[in-house]
C-alpha cells in the first residue's frame, strides 16, 4: 500500500525542533486524521520554508494513534514513520539550509544596542570606587554625577532624575537599603533602574535587594568592562520597554522585571483610570481612577483583612504578571489613600516590623 503526504513547516524554529526531535533520528511522527495499516509504505515530502524546496522520503508506517487513543491518552492523532531511503544528502541539505537561514537571520541583528548617551548617578562613599566606577562611562562621554552617600544622592534625582543609579550598600547617613527605598517610593523616581555595587554574597541580602526594587548587583571588586556591559545591558532594556510600551499603548510585564511599586507609581504620574489585573500563586485586582486606587482584590484572601491589608498583601508580591487596562471604574474609594501613600505606610509598617520590603 502506497500514500503520500506534504509535511509544511511554517518556520526555521519549527524545523530546527523537527529535525533534532525525530528527522534526525530516522523518523516523525505525522498528525493526521487518514490512518494506514502497521507497515504501510508512505511517500513524506518535507516542505521547507520559504518555498526553499522539497525532500521527499520513503517510510513505513511503525505505528497508528487513532482518535480514540489519541482522546484517552490526550496526545494528537496521527502515525508514527520510520524512514527506510533517507540519505545522509537529505540530512546535509536540512542542515545546510537550517545553518544558512540561521545566520542570515542573525546577521539582519545588531548585536550592539545602540544606548543613547546615559546620565549616570554614582552613589559611593569611598573615592577610589568611585573614580573606578566613574572611568569607563566618563571616557565614552556619558554624564556623571557622584553622591557621597544616600541622602545627597535623593537630593541629586529629585533635582536632575538620571537614567541608571549605581549604589553601594554599606554607606553613611543614608545606607543603599534606605536610599533604594526612597527611589521607589516616589513617582517621579520609581522607574529609574537602580544597580548595587556590593560585596554582599548572602542570598537572603540580595533577596531583601530584589523585594525592595533593585535591579541588578555586581560584585565587588569588579572589572571597568564589566560593570559597563552590565549598565548597557541595563539601558537597552529600559529602552526595549519603553518602546514596546509605546507601540502597544497598554502596560503589562513580569514582577520580576518591574516592581509592583513602580508600576502603580507610573499609573499615580500618569492619572491613569482602569484595572490593573496581577498573577501570581493568586489572582489580584486593583482599580484605580486618576491614578489613585480605589479598591483592591485578591482571590481566597481572608474575608477578615482590612482593604488596606490586601493591598499590603499585594505590594508583597515579587513574582507574576501584571496587565493594567484602561476602563471606566465603578467602585467607591475603600483605600481613602494616595499611591505614594500607600507605598510609604506600606514602608513604614514593613520596618517596624523589621522585614525587607
């Protein structure tokens, strides 16, 4: 018994997996519906992308999944091939074409974001670092300014917002903990991405770091060129996203990227009425009118809790996805607060507490 079947693969992504899958291997699986008895001879002729060209081979058929198997063991209904005339030509050709398209797509990338001169805030108490951290950005001209400590250092963002902050820890007056607090508490700050520049190796202080706001850590000592890739890698992020936020004219992204504080500090700036959907184990809404929030609501939370709770519950919140739509909200004001307000008694209570926020 004779048949022939087209396989189409609809991208170079789709064969690469193929290939190394089950091509490679002497044989595929074929989702369909027309079954052939266990041995049937079937012509396979593999449809490259593109219109690139067809290899046609001979198989036989090891296997059948009919519908029924397929609903009771939830897989798709199909044959299983093996190939019996495969030539190490055709696997050549699969992989010669899989290689060139690869890098002709690779070659339309700039694997060099172009990052637009960055204005740089250094937040360092001794001055050797900060001449070493200061060096390889001030040599490609970009602005830098330098804070001795915490304090000056909010003084200088609240003066003159910079792009990125490069902060110690371990610093007088004002510590790294407290100034990151600062930033991510105040809506013209909040978004700004913040780097420490630390010794600290524990993991339980990086992840009080990563709770508060911190973007990324880089270890000290540290080499120029490191600390700079880190920095662009940074900035090129930012600007990703705030391109795409642009195209898509909506708000949506991952915790682990961008806080919950300064997403509600954005929609605080920018007066924005709608929902702002968060998942995580649990489900979350919050509805804001002009960037003030009005009510919150987590799934399953205790019915005991008092609103202002909840959205402590939720500011607690260090993985998922976020979503904010813009909508019309009816719901009375159960917060009776501000973002910022909420965002600073939400501090307050964590250090009373004497928790990482």
């Amino acid at each position: 018994m004779e048949a022939d079947f087209r396989v189409r693969y609809a991208s170079v992504d789709q064969l690469v997996v193929a290939y190394c899958g089950d091509l490679s291997k002497g044989g595929m699986f074929l989702a369909t519906e027309r079954f052939l008895p266990v041995n049937a001879v079937v012509q396979v002729n593999l449809e490259l992308p593109d219109n690139s060209g067809d290899i046609p081979i001979i198989c036989r058929v090891a296997y059948v999944r009919d519908n029924a198997t397929a609903v009771e063991s939830q897989k798709t209904a199909g044959m299983g091939l093996e190939f019996l005339d495969v030539s190490i030509d055709c696997l050549s050709m699969i992989e010669a074409f899989i290689s060139e398209r690869i890098a002709s797509d690779a070659a339309k990338i700039d694997p060099q974001p172009v990052i637009k001169r960055l204005s740089l805030l250094i937040v360092e108490d001794d001055v050797a670092c900060q001449k070493l951290a200061a060096a390889p950005f001030r040599a490609r001209g970009d602005y830098v300014r330098i804070a001795p400590d915490g304090f000056e250092a909010l003084a200088m963002c609240l003066k003159e917002p910079p792009d990125i902050i490069l902060s110690d820890v371990h610093m007088p007056r004002m510590d790294g903990w407290q100034f990151l607090r600062m930033i991510r508490t105040r809506p013209s700050l909040a978004s700004i991405p913040v780097i420490f520049t630390t010794t600290l190796s524990g993991e339980a202080e990086r992840l009080r770091g990563y709770q508060i706001g911190v973007d990324d850590y880089v270890p000290k000592p540290y080499r120029s060129i490191e600390l700079r890739a880190r920095v662009d890698r940074l900035a090129a992020r930012v600007q990703a996203q705030t391109r795409t936020l642009i195209e898509r004219k909506t708000l949506r992204g991952d915790l682990a990227q961008v806080s919950l504080a300064s997403v509600l500090a954005f929609l605080e700036m920018e007066q924005k009425t709608g929902e702002l959907l968060v998942v995580g184990s649990q489900t979350a809404r919050l509805y804001l009118r002009a960037g003030r929030p009005l009510k919150v609501e987590i799934d399953e939370a205790p019915p005991f809790l008092t609103p202002q709770e909840v959205m402590f519950a939720l500011l607690g919140w260090g993985v998922g996805q976020f979503e904010f739509a813009t909508q019309d909200v009816a719901c009375t004001d159960e917060l009776q607060t501000t973002v910022t307000g909420l965002l600073l008694e939400h501090a307050r209570v964590k250090d009373e507490e004497g928790q990482p926020k």
